[in-house]
C-alpha cells in the first residue's frame, strides 16, 4: 500500500548536496594539489643548486677537484666520451686506492718503529714522504695525462702516461716487495712482523701489500689497453713531437 503513497519525485539525496557533483572530483583536487606541491620543491632545489653552483663558479671558476680545495675541473661524466668513461673511471678508482694504501702504509709504518724495528724511523721517514710526494705527482703525472688523452685524443698526452704510468709500476713492485728502511710495509716486512709476534703492524702490513698489489695490477691491466688504444688511433711520436712543439709542456698537465 505504501509504494501507492509514496511520491514518485521524491529524491533520496539530501538538499544539502548536489545530484551532478562527482564525488571523486576532492580526491582530484588533492591529487593535483599535491603535484603541484611537488614539483614547486623541485624547482626550489634545482634553483637552490644553480645558485650554489654559480656561486662556486664565482669563487672557484670552474674547478671542483679536490672537492675541500678546488683546483682544477674534473668531470669524467661531462669531459670524456662515453665509449671511455668506465676506463677512465677505473683509473680514478685505483688512483684511490692508491691513495688510501700511501696513508695505510704510512700507518703500518708507524707500528713497525713501535714494534722495534731497526729501521723503523727510515721507513716511517720514507712512508711520509711517499704520501706527500707520491700522492699528487701520481695524479698530475700519470691519471691526468690520461684523463686528457681521452677527452682530447692527443698524442703527446699518452706519451706522458706511458713514460710515467711505467714508472709507477716499477714504483708498485717496489713496494710490494717491502725492503726494510725504504718506507714499505710490504711482504719482507709483513712477514718480519708477524714472525716477531707483532701483529697489529703484521695486519697492517698485510692491508697495504694488498693495497699494492690491487693498484698495481690493475695499472697494468690497464696500462696494456691504454696501449691498444694509442695504437689503433695512429698516435706518434711525430705527432707528439708537434704537440709539444705547438702547446707546450705545462698544457698537458692541466684541462685547457
């Protein structure tokens, strides 16, 4: 009886809201709210990186390398063809190793004169000079060279690397050895050490024969495709000689 009294027009809906609202249409807002939201912060950020960086440029012109005190540019990403940025990269990771195996060394070498050894202050002595001296001349003389050989394919700079990468191979056997009073913790020292009982310079003495060797080998493997590649692009002593002859020396050293 009810379905005949009941007004047909009658709507379910409450007044309050309107039939043609879509209810999803808050969630869109938010939606749309939020990306707005996100990618106003991106903009700030990037804004905020361009103005650090213009005020580095200002400070430091383009130089970002070493990062606590900028010197010279050096943007594997950005300055080397992407055929050869993992040589180049793997290059600057040994170079590293290199680095932190100067400071273990140095350190090695330090217990070595606590444990006694008789020449303990001539390889401590020696240790402190390879980590100042070694250290940067690797990097000019060797990594750079290389790193500019790439970017620019000029003959002059693989001959640079050849001549002193060769020399820092010799230097990586030398240390690996580890005769006692040349500054290296290496095997004949390692093994002393640990004979006499000493085995925190033992230890220590193992890490940097190990630094040594990874360094090392890795220079040559690379090394020996570096070659290849000087090979199979013409490069000359001729042309070298021009090089040299046209921008001099002290170009090489450096990104211009």
């Amino acid at each position: 009886m009810s379905d005949f009294t009941e007004n047909p027009f009658a709507s379910s809906n409450s007044l309050d809201t309107n039939p043609f609202d879509d209810p999803k249409k808050p969630v869109q807002h938010d939606a749309h709210f939020e990306d707005i939201s996100r990618r106003e912060r991106d903009l700030e950020r990037r804004e905020r990186e361009l103005n650090q960086r213009a005020e580095h440029i200002r400070t430091h012109g383009r130089n970002n390398w070493p990062p606590f005190y900028p010197l010279i540019y050096h943007a594997i990403s950005e300055e080397i063809p992407e055929a050869s940025r993992p040589l180049i990269t793997r290059l600057y990771q040994l170079w590293l190793v290199l680095l932190g195996t100067l400071i273990i060394n140095m350190v090695a070498c330090i217990f070595l004169l606590i444990a006694g050894s008789s020449d303990g202050g001539k390889d401590l002595g020696g240790s402190i000079g390879y980590m100042f001296i070694i250290a940067p001349l690797s990097f000019l003389l060797w990594y750079r060279p290389i790193y500019n050989g790439y970017m620019k394919e000029q003959a002059l700079y693989y001959y640079f690397y050849f001549f002193f990468g060769g020399f820092h191979l010799l230097f990586s056997v030398y240390m690996i050895i580890g005769i006692p009073s040349t500054g290296s913790a290496g095997l004949i020292q390692m093994i002393q050490m640990y004979a006499q009982g000493h085995w925190a310079a033992g230890i220590l003495g193992t890490i940097a024969t190990v630094g040594w060797t990874v360094q090392g080998l890795g220079n040559a493997f690379y090394y020996r495709q570096i070659w290849n590649h000087h090979s199979a692009a013409g490069h000359s002593m001729d042309k070298a000689k021009a090089e040299l002859a046209s921008h001099g020396a002290k170009a090489y050293f450096t990104r211009g």
